[in-house]
C-alpha cells in the first residue's frame, strides 16, 4: 500500500517494489526534498498523519530550514524551505574542490 504526501503544490507518492525486502541498510544515500513554503505547517500535517520526523524543524547555515523523515522503506526524506530571495540555496556554497 502507497502513501501520498500533499506538499505546497505537489504531490509525491511512494510506494514499494515487489522484488524489494526489508528496509533501507543507508536511509541517507537518496534524498528526497520537497521544497515547500512552510515547513512548520507541512510538518505539522504530515505528524498528525502518524509519521515521526528524525530531525525537527532547523535552521540551516545557508538560511533554509529542513526536516527529516522517513519513507515506508525507512529512506530519508527532507522538507526544505529556502531562504527568502536574495540569499544562497545550498548548492550555491563552495563546491568540494574549494574545500581545505
């Protein structure tokens, strides 16, 4: 059985591959972030539809807040609110190759 999840104008549904058992052994390899305008109220509905979020609501360095949680297959899934315009998204930081 799939879940659907309303997310500021989308919707994403997830759902599971008949050859696939067991959950995910790296939860964090894929990421999915939907992108939505507020997170707080996203979060909020999504928890009062039973799901538990492994990271709350927090601010991130570049400006955007983020929130984690998992899908039925136990993979990480982010909702990310940007910062307003003006400001970096997150790929626009130093790249690796600028890193020390």
């Amino acid at each position: 059985m799939g879940l659907a999840v309303r997310a500021g104008g989308a919707v994403m549904s997830f759902d599971h591959h008949g050859a696939t058992r067991g959950s995910s052994l790296e939860p964090h390899r894929y990421l999915i972030n939907p992108v939505v305008d507020d997170l707080a109220m996203e979060q909020l509905r999504i928890e009062a539809q039973g799901v538990a979020f492994v990271r709350r609501a927090s601010h991130e360095p570049w400006g955007g807040i983020i929130s984690t949680l998992h899908d039925p297959d136990g993979n990480y899934v982010q909702l990310v609110e940007v910062p307003p315009e003006g400001t970096a998204w997150p790929c626009a930081g130093p790249t690796a190759s600028s890193r020390s």
